[in-house]
C-alpha cells in the first residue's frame, strides 16, 4: 500500500510542478511545449523507475513469505510426528 502511495505522490507532484512552471514561465508556447514534454518524460521515467523498484520489493517479499510458510509448515509437521509418536508410545 505504501508503494502505492509513493507512485501517487510522484505523479502528482509532479503535476503539480509542471503547472507552476507553466504558470510562473513567460515563456513562447512551443518553449513551454517542450518543457511540459521534457518534464512528462522525467516524470515517467521517475515513475517506471520507481514502479520497478517496488516490483522487485515485492518479489523479494513474496519469496521470502514462501520460505517462511515452508519452513513453519515443516516444524508443524515434525511437531504433529513427534505428537503422534509420544502418543503411540505412551499407549503401549
């Protein structure tokens, strides 16, 4: 969720950027243009930059969940095992 809300943050602070330069800029209108188009691009790759960074985060944990559900699952079973078998041997 906080990925999430970072790549929202990105984005539109980076508008809002973009529209106080154009705003405070005398600029010619094809200047401007091309300011808003280098800005969009920055901010895209801010963006994709920033989006790979969380899908990598994300596949690193999503992994690391999986260890730790097999490794838990495992010690559950060895746990059940030695149950059963103290179970047995005390009916005996």
């Amino acid at each position: 969720m906080a990925a999430k809300d970072c790549i929202k943050g990105l984005v539109v602070g980076g508008l809002i950027g973009a529209a106080l330069g154009i705003l405070y800029a005398p600029k010619r209108g094809e200047e401007t243009r091309e300011e808003i188009a280098k800005s969009f691009q920055e901010l895209r790759e801010k963006a994709k930059h920033q989006l790979d960074e969380t899908c990598t985060k994300m596949d690193e944990l999503a992994s690391r969940g999986k260890e730790l559900y097999s490794e838990g699952k495992e010690k559950v079973s060895k746990a059940l095992d030695f149950c059963a078998k103290e179970k047995a041997a005390g009916t005996s």
